[in-house]
C-alpha cells in the first residue's frame, strides 16, 4: 500500500520542517496508519518539557456520549518512554487507564504506543484498509498536568485517503485544537469516503460518508440544510462555525455520538431508502445536532469539567438525553422535514411502549440518571428501570406542556434549554436548583413538588388529559378489540426473554429463561404461539408447559386482556381555538387537520 510523502517523515522530522510547529507548551500528536488492514496504528504523544518528578500518562476509561465505563486501555500495546534525548524512562501501570513515568530531571516527554482499533460498534477506534475513525478518548493519550496546553495532530495516512475532523485543519492530514478536552470530541475520520459541503445560516457543514450504501447524499444535505437551520427556533447562537456530519454506512453497527462540533452516525448500508428507515436516519441526526448545545454547550454541573478516569454521576442526565430526544423531531416537523402524521405516530409510538414498560412504576428518571453508569438490558430492567432517553422524553413533554399552561403559551420547555444555553455554559454547568428557579422565572411558580412528582418519583402521566390540551386523544382505531395478554416476549425461539412484572404470566410463577413446550397440552411453536394465544378470551385460564431450569412444570393462566391494533394521536371531535392554539405553542405549526379530522394535504 501505497504512502502518502507526508506520512514517511517522522515526528521529530515534522517538527523540524515546520510540519507541526513546536511551541514551549503545546501537546503533539502523530499517529501513523501505514498498515490499516491489521487495524493497527502506531501512536507518539510528544509532551513539553516538565519539571515533574513524575508524568502521569492517562487514556479515559469511558467515551463521551456513552455514560459506562469502558476497557479502552486494552487496545495499547509497546507502550514506551523516552526523554528529550532519546532515552528510555522507566514507567510502571497503576490504574486502569493511568501509566506513571519516572522523571530524573526536567525534560519533554514522547510516549509511543501500538494502538488496536476494531470496535467499530463502540464508535471509540476502527482502523482497516478503507478508513480510520478516530476518536481521541480510545486512541490518544494524555496528561493531566498539560491537558489545557494546545494541541495538534498529524496524520500518516495511504494515498488518497482524505482526513475530516471539526477540529481546526493546519494541512491535508492535520488538525489543531485548543487542548485536549477539544480534541476527546473531535473525532477524525480518515480513508475512502464521499463528502459534500454545504452553508444553512450562515456556518459551514460537512457530510462524510464512509461506506456504499442506499443512501441520497443530494437529499441529505438538502434535509440537514433545513434541520440545522431550525435549531434557532430554541437557541439564539451557535457554539460552533464548523460542524462534520460523519456517517457509516457498515454491515450491522448501529448508533450514534454527539460531539462539540461533529456527530458520528452509523446504521446498516441498506436502511437509508425506505421512508421508516431514512427517517430513523435524519431523526437521529437531529438528535446529534441538538446535543451540540445540550451536553455540549451546557450540561450538568456534575459533568463540568468531564472526569475522564472516573464515572460522572448526576441525576440530571435525563436532560441531556431525553430531552434531546424530545426535541429531535420537533427540529424535522418544523423543517418540513417530517410530516405532522409523522411526528403524531412516532409520538404515540413512545406513549404506547411507554405503558408497557412496568419499570415506570418502580423508577424515577432521576434514579435513571444516576443508574446509568450501571445500567444493563434484560428483564430485570424493563420489569424495574427505566430509560433515560424515553423517560426523559415523557418528563420533558410533561414539563412542556405544564410551562405552557401556567404561562397562558407564553414559555414552554425550549425556553427553558435557551435560558441554560445563555447562563450556563461550559465551564460553568447547571444543577437541580438552577432548573427550578429557571422554571419560576417563566411561569411564576415554585416548581419543586411538581420536580418532586414528576422527576424524582417514578412518573405517572394521564396521557388523555394532557394531550387533550392540544387538542389530540388516544385511539386503537374504530376496529380495535381486546384480546387475549399474556405479558412474556420470546427471545430465541420459545425461550422467554422477559416476563413484565403483575402480568398474567408473572403472576403465574413463569420467569424468564424458560422455555415454552406446549399450551393446554398441545406443542406450540414460535412461529404459532402467537395465532395460538389468540383461540382464547380474556379471563379464560390456560396451561402452560414450560422447562424452568431443565425441569418440566406446568402453570395455570388467568389471561389477561389489551386493545388490538396500534395507537394513534387523533383530534378532538369538536376542537376549540384554544387548543389549536396549544398546539402551535407546542409544536410551533398550525393545526394539521380538516373539519374531518383527517390531515390536510
């Protein structure tokens, strides 16, 4: 494989050229992928000159946008150290994600390192011969005592690979930043890609992708034209004056990660064209591009400044995510983007999963926020947790719609992220209190027992009430019936991978892990349990066989019941000014539907 001139020449060679230039304080970067296939990088992080006894040498143990705790430091092999002549200092591990370098007198400091990247799921590190996507928390080290300093990075890259990044460009494959809690989130990605540039009020974005795949580059740059746009409909200002869309269009990952000046996207390469497909696409670009103020801009104080060897605990993560969902597809609705029966689905989509999630009864979303560094999947967690992206969703629309009455519609909820944007940015950060004298500033109101309710006590909201103040009730549609519940959810095959708490099932003393036989003494299948269940009537009691732990039991059901069909967001019958008033404070367009109650055209 061909190499680049640039990427021939060593460290200490592009200081000399001027490639990189050397200042007294500044932290310098180089990282050489010569040899992508193996997904392999070779690492030097040259350090000024300390008078320190002792360098401490740190790579983060979790990545920014993912709150657990990550084994990031396994991917670092040959880690070495050398002085400013060149010679090697001793070091010895002592944490984690710490190496300790022993100092006999003052001078700079170059660790070199291989680096193992190919957890390209964990959007941390993926190297291979089309490309490398770098983020600075999995792949470059530092040093607390000069984290502030600047920093630059260059690249060794093969011909024709092109290098993007929201960092500022100092050359083809170089970028610069003002120190490294501006590079941990900026993340690079170099190799094989198509690119479009494009301009939407004023600031300059990138498209980057990287993979083939279905997807429309002309109208995805034409949607994210409008959807950036849009963001000033909550905030007034922009943190940023370069911002990189990078997508991965891949065989399986899925995910995304907000970062100050750039979003990670990756999803399979054929889910792009179908409208459900392409819309889960530019909702989650939304919900990235949102996170460039809320989290980035401004988040908890807890979290400021990021605590990289350590959790960073607060229970107001559920801002940062939920409400960053909340906000997503108001951004595509007022773009026109997405379409008002769009919006309402997706909305009674999340209502309707929602209640059957029997962890909202037993888990506040504060306790949410503050689980998450330690929160697994499971049917544990769905019977007792819940999520602090739908939950939070659920508290910010709640939030919203009780600003928005005690106001008369004069504040809702995107007045509240615009105030946080103004007063509390990094480094500043806002916690509990800060929240709640925002929210008496709008409405008048000591807001601290509706906090108590909603926020710190699981939730419980009376969905028909609520949305009956913009003028929208629940329906499962005029052909809906009750049907048979049972509360389990088959996992491989007959294996139960969850039983929800006080169903019929739970109560009859199934759990999960066992594995349906037979119903009424009959053997079922997976692919007719389903059609099986359905022969019977509520309240009637079955027999269940199952094997619990390789044993033969057999269980009697009182079945249960729940509506047929899918939920939908309806109007009113007879719908008054002042709800589709609400509705436009709400959502911010007019009211979607005709004297019929079918959306207009």
């Amino acid at each position: 494989m061909k190499i680049s001139s640039l990427s021939m020449l060593s460290l200490t060679s592009l200081l000399a050229l001027g490639g990189m230039s050397q200042a007294a304080a500044e932290v310098q970067y180089q990282i050489d992928l010569s040899s992508p296939e193996h997904h392999l990088a070779q690492v030097q992080a040259l350090f000024p000159q300390t008078d320190s006894h002792i360098l401490h040498v740190n790579l983060p143990i979790w990545r920014t946008g993912r709150y657990q705790v990550l084994p990031l430091a396994d991917g670092v092999r040959h880690f070495e150290a050398r002085d400013a002549a060149g010679q090697a200092l001793s070091w010895q591990r002592t944490d984690v994600g710490e190496w300790q370098v022993q100092l006999d007198k003052p001078t700079a400091v170059t660790i070199s390192y291989q680096l193992y990247a190919n957890e390209l799921g964990q959007r941390v590190r993926h190297i291979d011969a089309t490309h490398a996507f770098l983020d600075a928390s999995g792949t470059l080290v530092y040093s607390p005592e000069f984290r502030q300093e600047p920093v630059q990075v260059a690249l060794r890259v093969p011909d024709h690979w092109q290098s993007y990044s929201g960092m500022g460009r100092l050359g083809a494959q170089q970028f610069s930043a003002a120190n490294y809690d501006v590079l941990v989130d900026s993340p690079i990605e170099s190799g094989i890609s198509q690119q479009r540039s494009f301009e939407a009020d004023g600031k300059a974005y990138q498209l980057v992708v990287w993979g083939e795949g279905n997807y429309n580059l002309e109208q995805i740059v034409s949607d994210l034209q409008k959807v950036t746009a849009e963001s000033q409909a909550i905030w007034h200002g922009y943190p940023f004056d370069h911002y990189v869309f990078m997508v991965h269009a891949t065989s399986g990952a899925r995910g995304a990660t907000e970062h100050i000046n750039s979003t990670i996207i990756q999803l399979p390469r054929f889910n792009f064209r179908e409208r459900k497909d392409y819309l889960r696409f530019i909702s989650t670009a939304a919900h990235e591009f949102i996170h460039t103020w809320n989290v980035k801009a401004y988040r908890p104080a807890a979290m400021v400044p990021y605590r990289y060897q350590q959790e960073n605990m607060t229970p107001l993560l559920w801002i940062a995510e939920g409400s960053t969902s909340y906000f997503q597809n108001q951004l595509l609705l007022r773009a026109g983007v997405m379409t008002p029966k769009e919006f309402l689905d997706d909305l009674a989509k999340r209502i309707e999963a929602n209640q059957h999630t029997p962890g909202r009864e037993v888990q506040s979303v504060a306790a949410a926020s503050l689980n998450q560094w330690t929160s697994g999947g499971g049917d544990y967690a769905a019977n007792n947790s819940v999520n602090i992206y739908s939950e939070g969703y659920m508290a910010s629309l709640a939030l919203d719609f009780s600003l928005l009455h005690d106001t008369a519609l004069k504040a809702s909820y995107r007045e509240v992220h615009k105030r946080l944007y103004q007063d509390y940015r990094v480094p500043k950060g806002y916690q509990v209190a800060d929240v709640l004298q925002i929210l008496q500033q709008l409405s008048g109101r000591d807001y601290h027992d509706w906090w108590q309710q909603h926020v710190d006590s699981p939730l419980s909201l009376d969905f028909a009430a609520l949305l009956a103040q913009a003028g929208l009730q629940l329906s499962y549609g005029n052909d809906s019936k009750m049907q048979p519940y049972l509360g389990i959810s088959l996992g491989d095959g007959l294996t139960l991978k969850r039983v929800a708490r006080n169903s019929p099932a739970w109560q009859a003393g199934i759990g999960a892990g066992d594995e349906l036989i037979a119903v009424n003494g009959i053997k079922v299948t997976a692919e007719s349990f389903g059609k099986r269940l359905n022969d019977f009537q509520a309240g009637e009691t079955i027999t269940l066989t199952l094997f619990s732990n390789d044993t033969l039991v057999s269980h009697q059901v009182v079945l249960g019941q729940q509506p047929s069909g899918t939920l939908q967001l309806q109007p009113v019958k007879e719908v008054s000014r002042h709800q589709k008033a609400f509705f436009k404070a709400w959502l911010g367009i007019d009211w979607p539907f005709d004297n019929k109650g079918n959306f207009k055209a």
